[in-house]
C-alpha cells in the first residue's frame, strides 16, 4: 500500500513521461476511497438521476431554468469585451457566465455533429442544512462536465452515462469495479490522469485543447450577435425587454415571435451555431442570424 495521504486531492499522471509509478498510485487510492472510506462508483443515467431529482429541477441546479438563466447574462452582458484566454476576466462572474454560455452551445454542438466522448462524472457534496435533500441530505456535484451536464439537458440526451460516486449507498445500483470504471476513458484518442478529490472520489480527466471552443467565443460574439443584443420583433415579458433590441436594424440575430416571448423561451437561443445552424424555426418563434 502506498504511502501517500489519499485524503488529500493529488493528480495521477500516469501516462505522463517520469509519472509511471502514478499507475499504482491510482489503483492504491481506488482501494483507500472504497474500502477504507466506503465511496462507491455507480454508473447511472442522466434519464434516472432525473427521476431520482438529482438532475433536472431547479433546486438541484442542472436544470431548464440554468440554461435560460445562462442566456439571460449572456445578453444582459453583451456590452462584455471579449474573454477568449483571460483568465483574469473570467473570475469576474459576468465575464465567466458570458464564456460558459457560449461553452455550453458548444459542447451542444458537438453532441449533434460528432458526439461527447467521455461520461460526466459527479459525486455527492454537503450543502447548508437549510438547502438540504430531504431524502439524502446532500447534493449531487458534477465534475469533470459542468457544462456538459447543461448541453445534455438541453439536447435531451437522457441516455447518457453518469458515473457517481455515492458514500452512503443513496442510489441502489451496483458498485463499478476498477476496470469498468477506468475503460470508460481508456480507449480515448487524448491522454488522460486521475485526480483523488479528498478521498471522496476519483475524477478521471482528459488532456484536451479546445482552440475551436475559443474561436467560437469569438465568433458568436462578434460575428453572429455583432456585439448587439438580438433585435426582437414582437413581444417580451417585461423584466426580459432590457435584453433586447427595438431599433428595427436587420443585422445579428433576430427573433420574431407572435406569443409573447417569456424567461423559459431563452434556452432556445443554444441551438443557434456559426456555419451549422443560423436559424431556427418553431411554432411562433422565429430566429435567423444576419451576416
């Protein structure tokens, strides 16, 4: 057994030059979280950890109202100079959630057009008494896949795996072994490493760069928004009019709507995707995006 303190976070870099020893580091920690602190992996779908209201309701916060919520600050920030590789800006929480928006539309598209390669993961985490599970007293986290996890409730992709790692047996699904467990992301064309998060759990992370997700940022901005909320023709519920446009000029995206158009409408303005799909058309809603 190693002499490491598993209740500690660490990375295992084991597929990293001069991190070799890493491998038995992971297998040795696997050991400590289920044997000593008896965390268990469990392999789930996004569809039952919805039926289960771990995902999917406002409260649990990887809900509809998330996604409309995420574009509201996008519009209401759309004045934000760019944040493409600023580090700086996106620990201010307007610039983060302008960012994370666009990052979600991504991660949408890549779901339609080439699909998501490796499973969110999450774990349970303690939370204020006062905002506590009745049935648990704790709250499902997701990570790796925090935006993922909204991508996949927009697309409605309810078949897809979630692995979590449950400390008090809450979810009654057999225990993932090891090599279960780690063939999830064993066949992926990028490296991968471990992260041990306190002894709770084990986080499996991809080494990825994603130079298309930031020209992306630009490109929406810029080029499809032209840095200006959408010019809407209709109605809105009145605390949404300040995001919109009324100046009649037919550049950027424009929304035409009959109905009036209310906060749980907004999420539909992820679908929209540089080269991929410009415009949307739904029963009294029509978006187009002007070049």
């Amino acid at each position: 057994m190693s002499s490491i303190d598993f209740t500690r976070n660490r990375h295992f870099l084991f597929q990293h030059k001069g991190y070799e020893d890493d491998w038995q580091h992971l297998l040795d920690c696997w050991d400590f979280i289920l044997n000593t602190n008896n965390v268990y992996p469990k392999l789930l779908t996004y569809g039952e950890l919805t039926d289960l209201d771990y995902l999917g309701s406002q409260h649990t916060g990887y809900g509809d109202f998330q996604l409309n919520k995420y574009v509201y600050n996008f519009f209401d920030n759309m004045d934000l100079e760019l944040t493409i590789d600023n580090k700086i800006h996106l620990e201010i929480q307007e610039h983060n959630w302008v960012f994370h928006k666009i990052k979600v539309q991504w991660l949408i598209n890549q779901y339609r057009t080439v699909g998501l390669y490796s499973p969110i993961q999450a774990r349970f985490k303690k939370i204020p008494t006062e905002k506590l599970h009745k049935q648990s007293g704790n709250r499902l986290f997701v990570h790796p896949g925090m935006s993922r996890v909204h991508a996949l409730r927009h697309v409605r992709a309810f078949d897809s795996k979630v692995i979590v790692w449950d400390p008090h047996e809450y979810i009654d699904k057999k225990h993932m072994t090891f090599d279960e467990w780690y063939n999830m992301f064993s066949d992926l064309d990028h490296k991968i490493f471990g992260t041990n998060v306190q002894g709770e759990c084990l986080e499996m992370h991809v080494n990825e760069d994603r130079k298309d997700m930031y020209k992306t940022v630009k490109e929406i901005k810029l080029n499809m928004y032209k840095h200006k909320r959408p010019l809407l023709i209709g109605e809105c519920a009145p605390d949404l009019e300040h995001l919109f446009r009324r100046d009649n000029v037919q550049n950027g995206v424009v929304i035409e709507t009959d109905k009036v158009l209310e906060y749980e409408d907004l999420r539909i303005f992820l679908d929209l995707y540089p080269g991929e799909k410009e415009e949307i058309e739904q029963e009294r809603i029509s978006i187009r995006t002007i070049r």
